[in-house]
C-alpha cells in the first residue's frame, strides 16, 4: 500500500473513531425498531403469546449485535416470570334483551370489551347495578347491601366514595371481581371511568375467576340499560360519592365469552448490560426501560399493535443502548436497558424484575422509564427532578433555550401505570419520561407507525441521553452510603420548615438560588416565614397588612426561584420546577395587639398559618382558651387559616383541640404526638387534624413505627425538616438513615405494597392531601 493510501485510510478511520466515540441517538433508527415491532409477526406482543416472546429475542438478537453483555437467565438475554396468560378464543357476544325499545345487539370492539383474563361462560339474566362494587360495612359502604345478586349480571361503576377514607384498594378491579364472585354473581359489567370501553384492560391472577366473565362496558350500553327507569347515569354516578345506589333493573342480557387459560403460562423480560468502565463505579447500575408488549389480536383478526404505547418506549431504550454501546468513552457506571413484558397485564415484567433483579438491587441507583414516546408536539419531558435536583438542576442549565422552552420537567411520580412504579416500590429513584402533545390513539388500532412523530422520539431520546450521561458519570456513589432507599423516600416527598432560623431569610434574600438547592438536598419544598420579627422579610415592620401585602410582592418578584404557596399542590409545583413554595404565619396572638379585626383583614391578604409556640399567649389561661382566644380561632376556621400547634403543653393541647374545629397541624416530637393520641385517640381519624412528628438525630426509627400504627398514614406526616440550616451545607446523615430504618420495620409489620403506601403518605402524602 503506497503512502498516500494508508494516509486516506488512516484519515477515514479516525474520522470513523471519532464518530463513533461521539454517536448520537437517532430518531430515524428508533422509528425503524418500531417498524420491525409492529410487523404481523409479533402479532401485538401480547406477552404470553408467541408473538411477544418473538419480539423480545428480536430485541436481544439487536442488544446482541451491538455489543451489550446478556443479563437475563441463564447467560441469555431473557429473564422468565410466571404470568397468567389467557387468549380469547372467540368474538363475545352481548344482546340487551329487553331494552326500553326492545333488543340491542352490541359489537365486541366498537360497544364493549372483554378483560384480559375474564372468565367464561354463557348467560342469561337480569342486570343487577351494584353502584361501586364495594363490600366494606365495617367501613361504612356495603354497595350490595339489599340486592340479591345471585346468578345475575351485575354492573358497577368503578369509582370509590368521597368521604375521605382510602379507598385504593376497593377501587381495583380484582377486588371487584372477588367481591362479585362472593356474592353470587354470574357476571360483571363495569364501567371505567371513560365514554368507551377500551381493550386491554386486565384482570389478574389475586381476581380470576375461569367461570366468570368480565367485561367492559360503554357509557351508551348503560344508558340503553337504564332507559325507562328514570335514572340519570350522571346523576346516579354522582350521588354514588355520598352513598350507595344498588338496584335491580329489571333488564335482561344475554353473554357469551370463551376465553381459553394457556398453561404453564411465561412472560418475558429482555435486558443487556453495558458494563461500566469505573473500577469502582461500574458496580453501581442504571436501569433504562420500557415496556415492548402491547394488546395483541383480537379474535376477529385486529391486530392491536402499540405504536407509541409502548413500541415507542422500547424504541427509545434500544437506540439509547446502541448509541451507548457505539461510544468509544464509556460511561463510569453500568447500564441495564430492559423491555419489560406484562406491562399491559398490570406491570409484571418490571414488578418481576424489580423483586429478582439480575443484579444486586442493593446496587441499582437510578431507574428511567420510558412509555408513550412517539406521538405529540415534537417535545417531551420527564418526572423526577426532585430525585437528583442537583444533577437535573445542572442538565437543564446548560440546555440552548429552544430546547429549554419544549421540555417539560415534572415531580417523580409513583405507583400508577407504568414500569417505574415497582422501583419506586423499592426505594430506587425512577424518573418517567414521555413525549408532550396529544396522544389521539390509546389502546385503539389506529396506533400504527405512521401516526409516530419521529421528532418526539428524538426529543425524548436526546434528553434522556444527556440526563444519563450526567448521572452515569457522577463522582460521588448514587448509594449514598448504604442508605439509598431512605434518601429515595425523603425526596420523593414532600418536607416544610414551619420555623426556619431567623438567619436563613438573608440567604433568601442575597443568594435564593443557593437556597433553593440548599432546601432541595433535604426534600424541602416549602418554607413558613413569619410576617414580622426576627426571620421575616420586613423585621421592624409595624403594620401587619402592609407587611403581609410587602412580603407576597416580594415572592413574586423572583418567580425564577420562588412560588407564593397556596395549597398542597404548591409543593408538587415547587418540587417539579425548582422552586421553593414560601407561606406566611403569625407567631402568636400577640402582634394583634388584642385587634381580632386585623386577624381577619391580614388572612384575606393570604396569610396560611397561624403558629402557637407557647402557653404564654393571651389565647389561653388556666389551661383553657380565653374570650379572646375563643375569638381568634374562631376567625382563624372562618378565614381558612391553618393552625400550627406547637405547644407542648398536653393539657392545654387537648383543651384546644376539643373545641376548635378548623383546620389544626400538631407539630411535636413523637413522645408527645403519642401520649396526646393516648388522652385524645379521635384525633387519629380527625380529618381536620394532621399530626406532624418533629424528628431529630435522637429520633428513633421504632418510636415512629409505633406512631404510624396509632395515628394511621393519612393522620401523620413525619418531619425532619425543623431547623434544617443548622447542617444546611449538606442534608445530615441521620435523615436518610431514620428513614431507611422506619422503612425496613414497616416491611416487616405490613409487607412491601403496604409499606410503601405508608412510606409515601406519611412522608409527604399526607402533608399534600391536608394543605389541599
């Protein structure tokens, strides 16, 4: 080879190097995967059936050839789960005998939809409204109280009353299924919360029931039912908030569905691994996700592909997987990039491998989730800024403005509909990333290829691509010490400092960028400043209004950094945006100069807490309110003024508590919370009550496990926020770590699931559904 040749190809090489140690994502080659996984082939990747499982050797045959290791079972790319897997066999039918103007015959597809894992079964009968479909009485709601449902049809709305109460559980549909099948019935219709039945809602296994079919109905069908009975579906679906609305109606359906149970029944995941290139940092893992089966075919032949949902996300994990895997400079931590199977049939490929992961879960650091990516407006966005504000806060920063003004970024969110909610489950960060825009073609066979906006895609994916990098190469351990899934808790919640120090406002004041991320490192999403005095924006102010007034001017006056609060949705706002909500109180009754009057003009001007720090206050002697004290909370209800107890006094608290009505927070250390509960026990299902147990490093995590059981979840809210600024230059250990333990003893007393639902509420929660 003369030298001139070797010198073009050298030339061509580095060129070819240097492209490759730079490769982007490229939304083209993610439009292509979705081609490939919409192909008749895969036959909807209905996971169970041949065509997922195809689908998913198809994506690891693609990890394969670009180079990722295989972390499924076995040395392969597939990780096996058990899964109830059922195949319509045939098209059901559905024939309202006697409607108020004589039969109707309704189409499987286009009126109604059989669930995933319905029973079978041929019937005829009456159709039984059973409102809700709950069965609590001990709970105050029994829907099937007074009807008789045996060998009948029932139909249900699936809605849950609005009393306050958690009702989670009673709104899923397996727990109506079971409750229909305890009572008898032959058959259950439900009405989702939406105009027309959609295919591909499920039933699962904790609900099967083989001899009954399930089946969803549209909001006409009901109507025909309830035509000539002179009910009103709006109005009856409206009372059924306050209360039960079961009757017979007198009409008949006639059902058929064949479902066939396919044993033993598999799903699927398939994962690849990139290894990290840190000595130390590689053993620190990232999961990247997305959900690649979809609705399958129905018996009739429509094919139900998934385009967007959720083609799309898997298409995005794949191109990241290849542009990664390209790069020549390798990222510092390892990368898991998974498609999950069962996503559709309730989340069980990432429910699966979040509880049997293929590495240690101790080790997983970070989790990104991607789902319903292609379709919208050509930008997107993501939920779970406040899991790394820093490292978010730092992505964003450096973003060119065009693409700042497309992004959306949100608060994490968590259990829900998608494949991140298991690893928040865990206490593993977990961001949720989506395309912004319409998404016209849910569940319908209209999500094809062609209607994929391939700029979304690359939004989505450049994003996503930028925001790993950033992570994936972070100095300092994502472990955080050991102590990962109580930092996740802390953070994924909500905190507020009812009484910062009063030195903290001048760092409001000179460097509020400094402070928001000084409060976001501790899950701080709220501030309660005093009016006047020392810590408040206007300290030798005299006049409360003008100070009031002064001081909400001054929020909005740095809107970049700060949101005047207003509800508990201020948090969330806060949390998503990089902002810190900040309140206003008053510090006692003594500012009013005995005026109950300019109580009542500064509350009009937004004031949110009235604070009671002491028994010293001309509210109270003798341990009971005085006239004026009476006065001042009275006001306090009337004007939507939230008390912020304090007082240690038991005595004076349960006085007070007794006869005041509004709306009152208990903030006191857990002792005190727990020997108030013992002398005022109702306090625990006051809804105008919320209990605040005020932490510190002498906390302990059994004390507050104890708390949990007598104050309930949604009755408490645990604080380690009071004071923070003490250690403000980095959030202290022990916060992390009592939150950590109080997780682990909830687990043992309650089980995962459960646990978690406490973990969220009284972390932040319940703090959120009180200031709503």
């Amino acid at each position: 080879m003369n030298f001139r040749v070797t010198t073009v190809v050298f030339l061509i090489s580095l060129a070819t190097c240097s492209m490759s140690a730079q490769e982007q994502f490229r939304g083209e080659r993610a439009y292509s995967y979705i081609e490939t996984l919409c192909k008749p082939e895969f036959a909807g990747r209905k996971t169970g059936l041949p065509g997922a499982r195809k689908a998913a050797e198809w994506i690891g045959q693609e990890f394969k050839q670009w180079g990722l290791k295989p972390a499924g079972d076995r040395g392969s790319f597939i990780q096996e789960y058990a899964l109830l897997v059922t195949q319509e066999v045939s098209t059901a039918k559905y024939v309202l005998e006697n409607g108020n103007f004589g039969p109707v015959t309704y189409q499987e597809g286009n009126d109604f939809t059989v669930y995933f894992n319905s029973g079978s079964g041929k019937i005829s009968s009456e159709v039984v409204f059973a409102g809700d479909g709950i069965s609590e009485p001990e709970k105050g709601r029994d829907d099937y109280a007074g009807i008789d449902v045996k060998g009948k049809i029932v139909l249900i709305y699936r809605g849950v009353p609005e009393d306050g109460k958690d009702w989670s559980k009673e709104n899923e549909r397996d727990y109506k299924m079971n409750v229909a099948t305890r009572h008898g019935a032959a058959a259950l219709l439900i009405l989702e919360q939406r105009e027309f039945a959609i295919r591909g809602g499920t039933i699962h296994e904790e609900g099967y029931n083989a001899q009954m079919p399930a089946v969803a109905v549209s909001r006409k069908m009901v109507r025909d039912i309830f035509q000539g009975l002179y009910r009103n579906l709006g109005d009856v679906i409206r009372d059924l908030a306050k209360g039960p609305q079961s009757f017979a109606t007198g009409r008949r359906v006639s059902l058929s569905v064949d479902v066939q149970r396919i044993e033993p029944g598999r799903g699927e995941n398939v994962v690849g691994l990139l290894p990290g290139t840190d000595p130390k940092l590689k053993d620190e893992f990232i999961v990247i996700g997305g959900h690649m089966d979809h609705n399958g075919m129905s018996p009739d032949g429509h094919y139900y592909v998934g385009a967007d949902d959720d083609a799309s996300g898997t298409s995005v994990v794949m191109e990241l997987a290849r542009a990664f895997a390209s790069r020549k400079s390798g990222l510092k931590r390892s990368v898991l990039f998974i498609g999950f199977g069962g996503e559709e049939q309730g989340l069980r490929g990432s429910k699966y491998f979040a509880a049997h992961p293929t590495v240690p879960q101790e080790k997983i650091c970070a989790m990104f989730n991607f789902d319903m990516e292609g379709c919208g407006d050509g930008g997107g966005g993501f939920g779970g800024r406040n899991l790394f504000p820093a490292g978010v806060q730092d992505y964003v920063t450096f973003l060119p403005d065009s693409v700042r003004k497309k992004l959306q970024v949100s608060r994490a969110w968590g259990m829900g509909g998608s494949d991140h909610s298991y690893f928040i489950d865990k206490g593993i960060p977990a961001l949720g990333f989506f395309s912004s825009g319409d998404h016209p073609f849910y569940h319908e066979e209209e999500d094809v290829p062609k209607t994929i906006n391939v700029q979304s895609l690359q939004f989505v994916g450049d994003c996503a691509a930028g925001l790993l990098e950033k992570l994936a190469n972070e100095r300092a351990s994502l472990l955080y010490e050991g102590v990962r899934t109580g930092r996740c808790f802390l953070m994924f919640g909500d905190q507020i400092d009812f009484e910062p120090e009063a030195g903290f406002t001048s760092v409001l004041e000179k460097d509020a960028g400094n402070a928001v991320r000084l409060t976001e490192r501790m899950g701080i999403h709220g501030l309660v400043l005093p009016v006047t005095g020392a810590g408040s924006i206007l300290p030798d102010a005299k006049d409360l209004c003008s100070a009031a007034d002064s001081a909400s001017q001054w929020v909005k006056g740095d809107a970049e950094h700060f949101l005047r609060f207003k509800n508990g949705n201020s948090l969330s706002d806060g949390a998503g945006a990089g902002k810190l909500a900040l309140a206003f109180r008053i510090d006692g009754t003594g500012p009013l100069g005995g005026n109950v009057s300019s109580l009542r003009n500064i509350a009009r001007l937004g004031l949110n807490f009235f604070h009671f720090g002491t028994v010293d206050d001309p509210a109270f002697a003798g341990g009971k309110l005085t006239q004026f004290g009476s006065q001042v909370f009275r006001t306090l209800k009337d004007e939507h003024v939230i008390v912020d107890w304090a007082v240690g006094d038991i005595a004076i608290a349960e006085s007070v508590l007794k006869e005041f009505d509004g709306k009152v927070i208990v903030r006191l250390k857990p002792e005190l919370l727990r020997d108030l509960l013992r002398r005022v026990p109702e306090l625990a299902t006051s809804r105008n009550v919320l209990l605040v147990a005020e932490c510190c490093q002498e906390t302990a995590a059994a004390d507050l496990s104890e708390l949990v059981d007598a104050a309930g979840e949604h009755g408490l809210h645990i604080s380690v926020a009071s004071h923070f600024c003490r250690g403000m230059n980095h959030p202290p250990d022990w916060t992390y770590r009592l939150v950590q333990e109080l997780c682990g003893l909830r687990l043992k007393a309650k089980g995962e699931e459960p646990a978690y639902q406490e973990m969220v509420n009284v972390m932040g929660g319940s703090l959120r559904a009180f200031l709503n």
